[in-house]
C-alpha cells in the first residue's frame, strides 16, 4: 500500500453508481488510503461506508455548493497526493500504480497535477461515436505528445484556451504544492476548468499520462447534465472565455462550444 496518495470521494445524495466507484478503488493493483466526504450525510451514504470499512467524514459546514465539497474534501487527506474520486466514475485497475510510477519518474519535477486519459459511459455502454468534443480536447492536449510534462505558464494556458481538456475526476493533486489553492465558490459547474487556469499560474508541471484510466459516466443526474439545462453552464463559460479572449471573441466560441455540449452531453 502506498502512504503517498489518497482517493477522497466527495458522496452527494444517494447515487446508485457510489458502490461501483468504491469497488473500482478497492480493486486498485496498488492500494490507496479511501476516504468518503459529504456535505448531505444520509443512512444510504452511512451503510455503505460502513459496509466497506471506510471513514466517512462529514462536512460541518453543510451543503454549501460543489466548491465547499470538494474543497473540505482535499482538506481531508493526509497524504501528498489525492485524488477525487467523483462518485458516478470507475477507475481501472492500475490507475493509482500508472500514477505512482509516472510521479516517481519525475520526483526532481514540481508536479501540480497530473491527469490522465479517460473513456465515457452511457448507462454501461461505452461511447464509440467521435463527438466535436472530443476533437477538441485531442487538439488542445496535442502539446503533450512532445513533452508529457509542462512547465511553461504560456503552455499551460494555452491547453485551456478553448475549453478544459483535462478529465477531473482523473486528476491527481500534489496537495503540498498548492497549499494556497482552493476551488472557487463562483462557479458551480464551470470550476474546474477555472481550477486549472488558477493552477496554470504557478510554478510547477502539469503531468498526462495517455492512458484510459477513468470511466466517465454521462448521465442525466448529474450537477453537469442539470446545470447544460438550466444555462447555468452556459453562463459561466462564457465568462471564462470573456477573461481569456475577451467579449467578442468568447460569444463567437460558445456558437460552437454550447452545440457541441449539447451532443456531447446527450443520453440515450
């Protein structure tokens, strides 16, 4: 078992998917501590962390919105590195081993995050179709094929200029190195691609690892799918691409971004 990293998973609600996630980590080739959080503590939440053994720890704060779970979660761990396990995700087997050793390759770097490939799921079926979205991240993580890891602030921030690529649930933290950072409480759907803009700030690497490590299920009960609905999400991409290409420019994005969100986001 490894003492250096730790799978936090932030439970809201009663998610039939919370127990697959579970498994997913305690299936781990290399073991991790697990920790479960909530800000929505429920009999549901309690029988199942009892039932595997795990700490569950309940935010005091209450249900404060996605920035405050996911920023009491992180607080929880003790190790260097954490991951948010997000509890609708499976995670391959070997993803805590790849991460390891690619972060142990590199220990001469200053590793913010590292982050990895991913597949998506709707209901248990795999995606096969290529969708806009999916060009769109290949196109921006491109700079990755030449070097794995980055350091340049410039870089860094041109990967994100036309969305986030990068798989939240799939990412690592080096907790010591970003003891200042936390998730912003202005959004509420668009925070972690505002995330990374902040992480894209400071000294240190971004690592990605092309490898699919993470199931990322697409379904209609999640904060992401309701938020595409309501326009929230709308809303807060646009100002984040109104701070990066200004407001002419980031409405003429979002013509393209928000169509391929809606075909992106589809459940069938």
């Amino acid at each position: 078992m490894t003492e250096k990293h730790t799978f936090i998973i932030p439970a809201f609600g009663n998610s039939p998917y919370l127990e697959e996630c579970i498994q997913s980590l305690l299936n781990q080739s290399v073991k991790s501590t697990i920790l479960i959080t909530t800000s929505t503590p429920s009999e549901f939440i309690l029988e199942i962390a009892q039932k595997h053994h795990l700490t569950l720890q309940i935010n005091p704060i209450g249900n404060n919105g996605i920035a405050e779970d996911w920023n009491f979660a992180i607080a929880q761990a003790n190790t260097p590195f954490v991951t948010l396990a997000h509890q609708d995700e499976i995670f391959q087997p070997d993803y805590t081993e790849s991460i390891m050793r690619r972060i142990e390759l590199n220990t001469n770097k200053r590793i913010i995050i590292l982050f990895t490939n991913y597949q998506e799921m709707i209901g248990k079926n795999f995606r096969s179709q290529v969708t806009f979205h999916a060009i769109v991240k290949k196109l921006l993580l491109s700079p990755f094929l030449l070097m794995p890891n980055i350091s340049s602030k410039i870089i860094k921030k041109a990967i994100l200029s036309l969305g986030t690529p990068i798989c939240c649930s799939s990412v690592t933290f080096h907790k010591d190195l970003i003891l200042d950072f936390t998730f912003s409480k202005q959004y509420r759907v668009a925070l972690d691609w505002y995330a990374w803009l902040q992480l894209s700030e400071k000294s240190g690497y971004f690592c990605y690892l092309n490898k699919k490590l993470i199931s990322h299920r697409i379904h209609s009960g999640t904060e992401t799918y309701q938020q595409i609905q309501s326009g929230m999400r709308y809303k807060e991409e646009l100002a984040i691409f109104t701070s990066i290409w200004g407001k002419t420019i980031a409405k003429f994005l979002m013509k393209f971004y928000i169509h391929g969100h809606t075909i992106h986001t589809k459940v069938e």
